[in-house]
C-alpha cells in the first residue's frame, strides 16, 4: 500500500504555451534537430495542432512534463508532428500512453485516419506504432538528412481510426 502512495501519478493533458521551454528540451534529447520552444510555442498557437503533455506528479505535488506530442489536424486528417520522452523517462511507456490518449481524442473528434513518418532506423517507435495498428503506406528516403550524408528513410505510416 505504501509503495503505491508513493508511487509517482500520470497525468496527461493539454500543452500550453508556457510549457515550451521543457518541450523544447524533452525535443531536443531525441532528435538530432531539436525545435526551439517559439518553434513549439508557434505551432501551440497554430489552431489545427494540438498538443498533449505527459507529466509525472511528484509527492510534493510538482508536475514537471516527460513526453510530448504535437498532431495537426486538417479535414479529416490528422498528422502526428512529433511526439518526444526525455531520454531518462524512456522505457516506461509514457510514448504508448502518449499516444493512446491522442488517438482517443481524434476519435472522439470523428476523425477517420491519422498519419505520421518515422524514421526506420527507430526500432523502438516503429514496434510502437504497429502494435496500434500503424501500416506502411509509402517510403522517403534520405528524409532524415542532414546535407552531410544520404540520411535515413522516413516510413510513412497510416492508422485508419473509422
């Protein structure tokens, strides 16, 4: 009983602007081009993004963000932009929860399909994606460049949510 009081609590909602800072951070330790937080902060700002914070509660009551995800949402298609865990809270499932709790709420919202690229190389994301359903529907090779080199293939992966 003790164990689960002190057990850190979950708690995933709304990015606001004010998060920016730490998203930025979290974005950084898992791409090789982090975005800045006015990067972050502008596509908060942007109407058809919205974005989802997973923060770990402290028994002080502290709060402090581990994982993002940012999706667009235009018509009837949504588009994972990036989802990011801080490199020391990898490994817990905080990208799944992440995730389910994005694709609940376009499904809430009706819409019929969600799409997003990865890169092959991520076997982690990749197992990720298709456990929930994810399948290939194209390739970009050298999407991931960064003009020094060929760079790796994006999988574009598609998730039909109705």
């Amino acid at each position: 009983m003790m164990d689960m009081l002190l057990r850190p609590r979950i708690i995933i909602d709304q990015a606001e602007p004010a998060d920016a800072e730490l998203l930025a951070e979290i974005h950084a330790g898992g791409f090789r081009r982090g975005w800045s937080a006015d990067e972050i902060d502008g596509l908060l700002a942007d109407a058809t993004v919205s974005g989802r914070v997973l923060r770990r509660e402290t028994i002080f009551g502290a709060r402090r963000p581990q994982g993002f995800i940012l999706i667009r949402t235009v018509a009837d298609q949504a588009e994972v932009l990036t989802i990011a865990v801080a490199p020391a809270s990898r490994g817990r499932g905080y990208g799944r929860q992440l995730m389910e709790d994005a694709l609940r709420g376009l499904y809430r919202d009706l819409v019929p399909e969600i799409f997003l690229e990865v890169d092959e190389g991520n076997a982690a994301a990749v197992a990720l994606y298709r456990s929930l359903g994810f399948v290939e529907v194209g390739r970009r090779k050298g999407y991931y460049g960064d003009g020094k080199g060929p760079g790796g293939t994006a999988l574009v992966l598609r998730l039909q949510l109705r």
